[in-house]
C-alpha cells in the first residue's frame, strides 16, 4: 500500500467554531512533515500550560480501575472546554484505555493531544510502540500528538512514529541538574567540563540542542532519509535501539504501509 503525499485543510469549521488542525504535506516513512499553527512540524510547542485543559493524572503502572477512572474522568471534564486546547491522553499502561480515551476526545472536537506518563513509557520499548502505533493508527491524520519530556536522542525515533510536537520542559529540567544535553549524549558538568556555564546559559543551550535536533529531523524528511538518522541516534541509547529493533521486527505492515512503491 503507498501513501501519496498529502495535504489537510489547517482548519475545520463545523457547529463549534473554528479547530486547529495538523497540516500534513509530506512523508517519510510514517515520520510527518507539516504545519501546525504558525510552525514548522515536527517542532517545539510553546504556551502549553494555559492551553491544556483539566484532566485527571494518573500514574503509568496501576491497576486498571485506576486508570479506567482518571479516562472517565479526564473525559467528562473535557466535554465543557474549548475544543481548539490541548487535551490529554490518559490510560497508564493499557493500550485500549488509551484509545478509548483519544477516540473519546476527538468526537468532541479535539485535535491537540498531550501523551500522559512519556517518561515511563519511553523505559518500555515495547509499550511505547503498541501504544503510540496504535494512536497514530486509530487518529484522524489532522491530530497532533504532543510528547512533553523526552530525550534528544530519543526524538528521531518518535518522529518516525508519527510524533508531531515536543516540549522545552527536557532542556530546561536538566539545566537545572546541571547537565548538558546534545543530540547524541548528556554530559553532568561537573563530572565533563565542557563549559563554564551559569543555569540560565546551560538552558539557553540545551534549548538551542533540542531546536537543532528537530531542525535536522525536519530537513531529513525532507530528504527521504530519516530512517538513516533514526538508526544512528537509537544507538546512542538502549531502550531506543531496543524499540527500534521491535519495531522493524513486529510492525513491517505499519512501516510498509507509508513506504512509497515506484
């Protein structure tokens, strides 16, 4: 099967105003390039805080009661926001609660959606595949799914996946731990003395790493070789080479499914 490139309208007008849909003009795999708002995609989203709507947070590994309650809960408090903020995608560790939880959101409307618990699931290679294959799957095309922390070298992988937007929150959380970061390794300053740097100048640059790293994935996309950076930057990191590795080993038809036959 081959996936013509397309293009979605960036907007939708129905009975409830105006949404703000991911505009999608080019593949790479399952990897996407766009537009969201006024940005570039894949790319960093800004002023999220204001803009996420309440939801009911749930640790990643508990008993499925909890979880089924932080998904009704989380919907029921979605049903009376505005529709153009971002929402979150709950579930903890259960693949059907979460697109039971995603399917819910965007027949309300949404199209903006925060993946809850990354930091857990990106230590579980093969739930972050089942997991956000299966979102990407079960979505509509014009949704955008938001990861909030992760690894640089971690952001060339989620791409592929089908990742639109990541947040600032990495750089400046290990700013003020004291850590470099770059697209391949994090380094402690006290421990690798690369720079002098006070915790304002170590964020300035672990910001401008993160803005590089999507840079770079941006222009491979545009280039048709982002599979070759994927497999470069999953070296650097075990849990990563290990999705990787389930990856092209479980889920051939969703990968072949965006490969162009000519």
């Amino acid at each position: 099967m081959c996936f013509a490139i397309s293009t979605y309208y960036e907007v939708q007008k129905n009975m409830e105003g105006l949404y703000s849909l991911l505009e999608i003009k080019l593949h790479d795999g399952p990897a996407r390039y766009g537009k969201y708002m006024d940005i570039e995609t894949p790319n960093i989203l800004s002023t999220i805080h204001e803009n996420l709507i309440q939801d009911e947070p749930m640790p990643y590994n508990v008993p499925r009661e909890l979880a089924v309650w932080a998904v009704e809960n989380t919907i029921k408090k979605a049903e009376q926001e505005d529709k153009n903020q971002m929402t979150v995608i709950h579930g903890s560790k259960y693949t059907d609660l979460r697109l039971e939880c995603a399917s819910a959101l965007e027949d309300m409307g949404y199209r903006l959606f925060l993946v809850a618990n990354t930091e857990k699931i990106l230590k579980n290679p093969r739930d972050l595949l089942e997991i956000i294959i299966s979102l990407r799957k079960t979505l509509n095309p014009n949704s955008a799914l938001y990861f909030p922390f992760v690894e640089l070298n971690f952001i060339p992988l989620l791409v592929y996946l089908g990742v639109d937007l990541f947040g600032a929150s990495t750089a400046d959380f290990y700013a003020k731990l004291g850590v470099l970061i770059t697209p391949n390794h994090d380094y402690h300053l006290k421990k690798y003395s690369l720079y002098d740097l006070n915790q304002e100048e170590l964020k300035k640059y672990n910001r401008n790493s993160l803005d590089f790293v999507l840079r770079e994935v941006r222009a491979h996309i545009k280039n048709g070789t982002l599979r070759n950076l994927v497999e470069e930057r999953c070296g650097c990191s075990p849990e990563a080479m290990s999705a990787l590795r389930i990856l092209d080993r479980d889920y051939g038809d969703f990968l072949d499914s965006y490969t162009q036959l000519y």
